[in-house]
C-alpha cells in the first residue's frame, strides 16, 4: 500500500511539473505572446514614450486591474534595444497598477520576467510621469498600452487626446494596443477633425472581450472606435485572445491585442525611419 502511495506521488509530481513547464508553451503555440525576431533596427537618438493607464480597480467588482504586463513591456523593450531612449507616463502619474494575471504563470511573457530584473524599468514604472507634464514634442514614438484599467482612463482624459494631438501634429508616430487606441479617441488633426476618423485601425475586439467575461467596461475598443468613424481591422482564431494583427495608416500604428506590443513597436520604428511604406 505504502509502495502504492509513494508511486502515485511521484507519478502526480511529474504530471504537475510537465504542466507547469508546458502549459506556457502551449499557449505559446497556440498564439499567446507569439515570438517575434526584433530586426536589426538602428533607433538611436530617437526617443519613444509608452503611456499606461492609472486606473486601478475594475469596476464596481473591487478586483484589481491596470495595465497588461506585456503591452508594456514588450514595446519598451523593442524600443529599448533598438537604440531608443525610452520614458514612462500615465494618466495620473505615480506609480503603475497592473492587471495582476498578467505577471503570473502561465501568462507571464520573457518581456515581463526581464522587466522584473531591471531596476530602471522598474524605477520608471513605480515613479511614472503624468502625461500633463510631460513635454511631448521630445518624442519621437509615442506608444499607448492597453489593460482593461484604460477602459476607464484613455478616452476620457482631455490631457491625453491634447497630448496625442500635439504629438501626430509634430510629425511623431502615434499607436497603441488593444484598448491602448481608446486614448486616441479624443484626438484631433491640426485643423480640428477627429484624427481616428476614417483611418484603419485596429484594437482587442468585442468578441475576444465577451469570451473574457469582461463587458462591464465602460469603454469597448471595436465598438467605440467604430463609432468613431474608424476602418476597423482585426484577425480572429477559436479564441481571440490568440488571435494577432497590426495595422499601418502612415504615422498610425496599432495592434490588435496582448499578442501585438513587440511587432507594433517594431512598425513604429519602421515608419519613423522610413524603412515602411505603411
């Protein structure tokens, strides 16, 4: 009997393990955080600015929420190793909330795991700048992450649609992903039209928000960037959650969702240097 137990806890061990080590990579495979070979791309001297959201609870549930991990993360380190100095702001400053399932198996990307051992990144997150003091015409990029939290931020800061404005109107490459372009919302081109309206665009969808049981939102991307007036754009998989597109409208970069921060940046930089029709 004993001989019995000891092998079924060996057998229940090695199980645990397997899926432990396994499970992140099946959702690898099947679209999550897909890898994504970053070019050869000399960005120095430019700099590039990644704004998150400030908002930290998801509705009127009390669960925590903020920014995704990796929509972060990974454009910042796109930037980052491509030669770009590299800030972080958010709607209110101060330090960023996180949406906690982003950081933890078996979603967790190598982008997040790098930003834990990088105490500059992290220093630049715990201490971010409030996106009205910042002096936008100093950068180059300027890259929206999104996170259920800015449902409840982007669209309705007048800061940022003026700072997204000034941005576009000072020659900077604009975008974001998946509810990152809400923030775009209130922006306007320099004679006063809607900067989204009638562009291609495209963010988390409505289906990959119902299959995440989170409708509660007050903002949803497709839909009120539709509204908007936007060309909307996006790929679809038996989840959307692992589905992936990113589109380029001139100086307008964004991703469709979680899967997109690494290739959007890429795009970004691309069309600031030139190296993209779009």
């Amino acid at each position: 009997m004993l001989s019995w137990l000891k092998y079924a806890a060996i057998t229940l061990s090695v199980l645990v393990i397997v899926v432990w080590l396994g499970l992140p990579h099946l959702l690898t495979a099947l679209g999550l955080h897909p890898h994504y070979d970053l070019p050869e791309i000399d960005a120095s001297g430019k700099r590039a600015l990644v704004i998150t959201t400030s908002h930290d609870t998801l509705g009127d549930t009390g669960k925590a929420t903020g920014v995704f991990a990796s929509e972060m993360t990974a454009p910042y380190y796109a930037f980052l190793d491509s030669g770009m100095a590299v800030d972080v702001a958010s709607i209110q400053g101060g330090e960023i909330p996180f949406e906690p399932q982003s950081l933890r198996w078996p979603i967790v990307s190598a982008p997040d795991k790098r930003f834990r051992r990088d105490p500059d990144f992290r220093a630049k997150v715990q201490n971010s700048l409030a996106i009205s003091e910042v002096d936008i015409s100093d950068y180059d990029i300027v890259f929206l992450a999104g996170g259920w939290g800015a449902a409840y931020d982007f669209a309705q800061s007048v800061e940022l649609g003026a700072q997204m404005s000034a941005a576009y109107d000072n020659g900077a490459v604009i975008g974001g992903v998946c509810h990152g372009p809400l923030g775009l919302l209130q922006a306007r081109t320099e004679v006063g039209d809607l900067l989204l309206e009638g562009r291609r665009v495209t963010a988390v969808t409505d289906k990959q928000i119902k299959e995440l049981g989170i409708s509660h939102t007050p903002m949803h991307p497709e839909r009120d960037l539709r509204a908007a007036g936007v060309v909307f754009e996006s790929d679809t998989a038996f989840r959307d959650f692992f589905a992936s597109k990113v589109v380029v409208d001139g100086r307008l970069v964004t991703g469709q969702n979680q899967n997109d921060g690494t290739e959007t940046a890429v795009k970004m930089m691309q069309v600031l240097l030139g190296q993209t029709d779009g």
